[in-house]
C-alpha cells in the first residue's frame, strides 16, 4: 500500500530525523495511522515527491498514531 505523505497536515505529518547513505536510506519520526512495514511513503522532495520503502515501524501508543520508522529510497518504476 502507497501512503501520500507530501502534505503535511494536522494527523498526516513526517520529520526527517536521520539521512543515511546520501538518501538511500532515512528515519522518520510521523503522525498517520495504517502504516506497515513493506508499505511505500511518498515524501515531499522540491516541487515533488519520492517514494520510500518502510522497512520497519514502531507505533508509540500515546499519542496512537505517532510512529518511528526506518526506511529505503524505492524509485518509482516508469
């Protein structure tokens, strides 16, 4: 599943908090409900988006829908 994340807003947000690798790899503190590992991101890069691979999520539990993740670039097929 592809969760659209370029536009933040309130319950619908991201923080970048760790770049790895020159981008191919990033952790990411958020606030959206229904993300899994293996699920896609699409985050607000410029004027544009690029996707990421969730390779692993932890929910908080308080506020419910505040997570960590770490993730992959994962380029979009043409």
């Amino acid at each position: 599943m592809t969760h659209d994340l370029s536009s933040k807003s309130w319950g619908c947000n991201y923080n970048v908090m760790n770049i790895i690798d020159k981008g191919m790899q990033v952790s990411l503190c958020g606030w959206y409900s229904g993300i899994k590992s293996g699920d896609y991101l699409l985050l607000k890069q410029g004027a544009g988006t690029t996707r990421y691979l969730v390779d692993s999520i932890r929910y908080v539990g308080d506020p419910e829908d505040m997570w960590f993740a770490e993730a992959s670039f994962a380029p979009r097929d043409n």
